[in-house]
C-alpha cells in the first residue's frame, strides 16, 4: 500500500497513457479499413500519401507496446517502486506522440498538431518524474 501511495501520481500518469494508447491502438485494429481511408484523403496532398498504411502499422506497434508498458510500470511501480517500465513507456508515449504531431503538421492540420500537445504534457510530465 505504502508503494501505491507513494507513487500515485506516477501510477496515474501511467494510467493515462495506457487508457490513451490502448484505445487508440484497439481503434485502429477494430476500424483498420476505415482508418486507413480518412488517413489517405487527409496526407492525399503530402509526401506521405503513399505510405498511410505503413505509418499506421508504425504508430500501431509504438501505440501498443507504450500502452503494454504502461500497465507494467504501475504493476511493477506498486510491488517495489520500480520505474523503469513506466520510464520506458513515457518515451514510447513521447516518440509516438512527436510522430503523431510531425504528421498533423505536415498534412496542415493545426488543430490537431494542437490536440496532441494536449497529450504531450502529461507524457513529459511521466517522463520526468520517472526518469
């Protein structure tokens, strides 16, 4: 219990990013066609119009394996304070996020470059506060 409460600011933060990247990834498998549709049309005038599904693919796996980590660090942060699996999983979290972010950008999205600072600055928070 003392471990619980003595890194439950991590534990949430970790929480968070494992509710955000999980769903997210589930949402790309459950609706991979559809998905992969809307993202054509929105990089149709980029670099990277061909490479949609592959990208996807990408940011799926890095989605996945943050959020897997996620769980793990509060797992492992509850039974003995250790921080390297949430540490891990914030720097998954942030890559993914700056890739996320470099694609709205280059598809001219502003408002969802914006949407994914939202995310950013609690994954840098775990960050810090993991490291």
């Amino acid at each position: 219990m003392n471990n619980l409460l003595n890194n439950i600011t991590e534990i949430i933060l970790l929480l968070f990013l494992a509710i955000t990247f999980l769903q997210s990834g589930y949402d790309k498998i459950s609706d991979w066609k559809g998905n992969i549709e809307w993202l054509k049309g929105h990089f149709s005038k980029t670099f990277m119009a061909n490479m949609v599904p592959l990208n996807v693919a990408i940011i799926l796996v890095l989605e996945t394996i943050a959020g897997l980590f996620a769980i793990i660090g509060c797992i492992t942060l509850v039974i003995d304070s250790n921080t390297s699996f949430g540490f891990y999983s914030a720097i998954l979290s942030a890559i993914t996020l700056l890739l996320l972010l470099f694609g709205q950008r280059v598809a001219k999205d502003y408002d969802g470059a914006r949407t994914i600072v939202i995310y950013l600055i609690p994954t840098l928070m775990a960050l810090y506060l993991l490291k």
